[in-house]
C-alpha cells in the first residue's frame, strides 16, 4: 500500500499536532494550514491524496474546493474529523473530484454513484451553508441535531413562560416592600410613580437574566459521559443588533421620561411662600420674610401651600444638603450660590430634615424639624413667634431660658460635639462646666463663668481648651441672636 499523501487543516494548532502524532509515520504529511488558502501556497507537486478537516473549524465550508486548487484531483478524499482529548470522531468522508458538463448529466440521471463527485460535492456546500455540518442526509448526527433544533424552541417557550412568571412575583414583591417613607409632597407623587416604573422594569430584566442563566446551567449541564466540546458559534447579527437596539430604546424612552418628571418636580407653582433656609456647621435655620420671622430653629409650613426655598450655606467653604425623605426632592447648599427647592406639602405630618452632604464631625446631628401643619395651626405659629420676638429676654426666668437654651442646643449643631451627659467628644461636654477651671491649651487656666461661655460661643479660637483641636465654626455669632445665646448659656448653667 502507497503511503498517502495528506494535508491536515484547522485553526487549531492542537488539532493539527494531534493528526500528526496519530499518523506518525505511516503517512506523509504534505502540509498543515490554518486557514484553506493557505494550501495554495503547497508546491505542485505535494499535491495531497487525502484532506483530513478539523470538522469544528470555519475551514470545513471551503475544503470541498479542492479541486479548484488541483483541477487535475481523480479522487481527492476529504475527511471530517472532531479530535477532543484522546476521542476521534469521524463525521463524514467522501471522494471529490474536478468535473465537467458530462459529469453533471450523468449525476442527473443516477447512473454514476461511485465514485462522489461533483454531485457530492454540491449537496454537502449547500447543506453545510445551512444546518448541517456533515453533509451526509443520512447521518445519524445530523438528525441528532435536528432533533435539537426542536427542542431549542421548546426551550425558548419554557424560559419565556418562566421569565414571565418570576417577572410577575419579582414585581409584585418589590413593589409591596415599604421602600419608601410616606408621601408628604406633590412632587413626590411623580418621584413615585417613575420610581415604581423602574422596579417594574428591573424586576422584569433580573427575571430575563437569571431565569436564563438557571435555565441553561441546569437543562443544558455536562451529563457523565459527555465529553465533546459543545457547537461553536461565530456571532448571530440579529441577536447583537436586537440587544443593542431594544436597550437603547429603553434608555431613550427612560431618559425623556426622566427629563419630564425633574421639569414637572420643578415647575413654579401659584401662590408661592417664600422659605429662606440657611445652612451651616451642623444646623439649620429658616426665615419667613412674608410673615417676619427670622432664624427659626423649626420649619413649619402650611398643609397644600406652594413653598419655594431659598437657600444658601453661611459656611465659607462646606456645602449641605437639604433632604426631607418625605418630600422625596432634595437640594444642596452651596456657599456663595444661592440654589433653590420647590415643595407642596400634602400631609400633616411631623418630618425631619437631613443633611445629606458629608460636611463634618456634626454631619450625623445636622437635623431641624420640619412639620407640616393646618393654615390655622400655621397662622397661629406666626402669630407667637411675633409674641415671643417682642418678648424681652428679662421677661423670661432662667428656667424658660434654659428650656429654649435646650431647644437650640438640639436644633443648632451643638449636640454634634457637646455631650450634656459627661462623655467628652469632639469638644468639651458641657455637664458641670458652669464655674469650673478649665485649662487652656496655652497652659493657662480660667473659670468658665458666663462671660468665657459667650465668648467660647461667638469666638471659639481665642480660648482652645487643653487638649481639643480648633475645629469650632466661627459661625455662630452670624447665626445666634444675642437672646439665643443668653438662652445657650443658662442652659449650660442648668447642667450641673
Ligand atoms: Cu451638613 Cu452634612
């Protein structure tokens, strides 16, 4: 027996190392290519006897070209063969030759089976180009694959049913979780309704995924005695442009409705009320210019009232963040630019406003009550707040003063660092510190009487306490009034 001449192709170097070991040296090897053009670069003369195919390369739909190459081929074989580990599987083999117009007629008319030529070679480019990568109809594993073909639509109806059942819970559980405090505002009607649109649509895509992926990783999992490599896909166009399409329609669609739900959110209303909101280290204050009230340490607003806020940061370098979760808008506070928040309080409610901008030791502290209540109830709070502004501070006793001392204690920042129980903080506590010695970081000592409390107050740089870092705001002389202060430190007195 002749020694044959063969040519292997494959883009797989491995596969190609592999035929040659198994041949060893009972054939000669003429050529091993990666890609099928590269034969042509085969001098004439190694012209091969046998074509061995790796049947999972992209080669496989040109190799029957062959004599193409070498017109003069009588009976060019061609092999398909799989290599995976040590297993060979043999898809097909069959006989090609170059052929003329005779050859086609007499292919016609059945009267030439043997050998396979250009009949052959025509079915098996044409079945390959669509379903089949065997060519041979009668293949047992091409009928494998067609039985596949059906169930992969049985899947695609399983997995959609199941995506639209796991939608459907994953839906309804998100939405029935209390993620989302009350709704206290106008505006937060229309946060609502776009956030409850993207929980459905978040609900639906982790379905999609996860259904998918559980899906596969279990029907289609490894059996015990499955060893082969599983179909190589080159791409699918249609798919790629569907998921890149549909998502950017999503988005699109999203981003407009996103784009009307800030417009609506924002939109001046009629009759607004002015609200001044200032800001600073770590507390709040809110002034009503209409009604004149000044530095209140509370917010109070009319039920249904359109308010508008104008804010600011009496800081010189911290921004703040005015956030209501009720009222679901939120809003920073810029030093230097005035920035401004619309609301419309829609239930009475006691609330409570946060910073929510990292701005300090006090941040955690930086709250203020904001309550929405009835016109009458509004109109009365305006109406005692002009009361107790003409109030003299020496109408009251120390103990009124040392009760609004506590309110200002609370609602200014300086709980953020004063403790009133003994524990120290970021600053001295303030429990029995009326008429003790404190010593000074410059190794002097003074008795804390009511003159160094004001002065801490409304200068904290001038007298470091021993052991404590210069980090208190010298804002407070801006944001206190002289009676607050002498509210502050009757409080302080009271902590014996
Ligand atoms: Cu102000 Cu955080």
């Amino acid at each position: 027996m002749t020694r044959q001449q063969v040519l292997i192709v494959s883009s797989h170097p491995l596969f190609r190392e592999g035929i040659v070991r198994l041949l060893g040296d009972r054939a000669d090897v003429v050529g091993s290519v990666t890609r099928w053009e590269d034969a042509r670069q085969l001098p004439l003369e190694r012209r091969p006897d046998v074509i061995i195919v790796d049947h999972d390369s992209p080669e496989l739909k040109v190799a029957d070209l062959a004599p193409l190459l070498w017109p003069d081929a009588e009976d060019l074989r061609v092999i398909y063969v799989t290599l995976s580990g040590d297993k060979m599987t043999i898809h097909a083999r069959h006989q090609v030759s170059g052929a003329g117009e005779a050859d086609l007629l007499r292919a016609l008319q059945g009267s030439r089976p043997e050998p396979e030529t250009t009949l052959v070679r025509s079915e098996t480019s044409q079945n390959r180009s669509k379903t089949d990568p065997i060519g041979a109809s009668n293949d047992p594993q091409r009928r494998k694959d067609r039985m596949k073909k059906r169930t992969y639509t049985k899947d695609f109806v399983i997995v959609a049913v199941l995506v639209a059942i796991v939608s459907a819970i994953t839906i309804a559980v998100l939405l029935s979780l209390p993620l989302m405090p009350v709704e206290a505002s106008t505006q937060a009607q229309s946060i609502d309704w776009l956030f409850d649109l993207e929980l459905i649509i978040i609900g639906f895509l982790f379905s999609l995924i996860v259904v998918f992926m559980l899906y596969s990783l279990i029907v289609f999992r490894r059996r015990n005695n499955e060893e082969a490599d599983g179909h190589h896909f080159e791409g699918h166009t249609k798919l790629e442009i569907t998921w890149t399409v549909v998502p950017l329609i999503v988005v699109l669609i999203l981003g407009f409705i996103g784009a009307a739900t800030l417009q609506r959110v924002t939109a001046a209303q009629p009759e607004e009320m002015t609200v001044e909101v200032n800001a600073f280290s770590f507390g709040w204050l809110f002034s009503y210019p209409e009604q004149g009230i000044k530095n209140s340490p509370v917010m109070n607003l009319p039920l249904d009232q359109p308010i508008l806020m104008k804010m600011k940061s009496n800081d010189a370098d911290v921004n703040h963040n005015f956030w209501v979760p009720e009222f679901r808008v939120k809003q920073d506070l810029v030093p230097g630019v005035p920035t401004q928040l619309r609301v419309t309080p829609s239930l009475i409610g006691n609330y409570t406003v946060r910073c929510n901008e990292l701005c300090g030791s006090g941040h955690t502290n930086m709250q203020a009550a904001v309550n929405v209540v009835s016109q009458a109830d509004f109109d009365k709070w305006v109406q005692d707040q002009a009361a107790a502004a003409q109030k003299a501070p020496a109408d009251l006793s120390p103990e009124e003063m040392a009760t609004l001392g506590a309110e200002i204690y609370r609602t200014q920042g300086c709980a953020g660092c004063h403790s009133i129980d003994g524990v120290t903080g970021v600053g001295p506590t303030w429990k029995g510190l009326y008429e003790h010695e404190v010593e000074l970081a410059n190794d002097t000592a003074v008795i804390a009487d009511e003159a160094y409390l004001k002065s801490s107050i409304l200068d904290p740089a001038s007298q470091i306490v021993k052991g404590f870092n210069p980090v208190m705001p010298a804002t407070y002389k801006d944001t206190l009034t002289e009676a607050q202060i002498s509210q502050l430190v009757e409080y302080i007195k009271s902590l014996k």
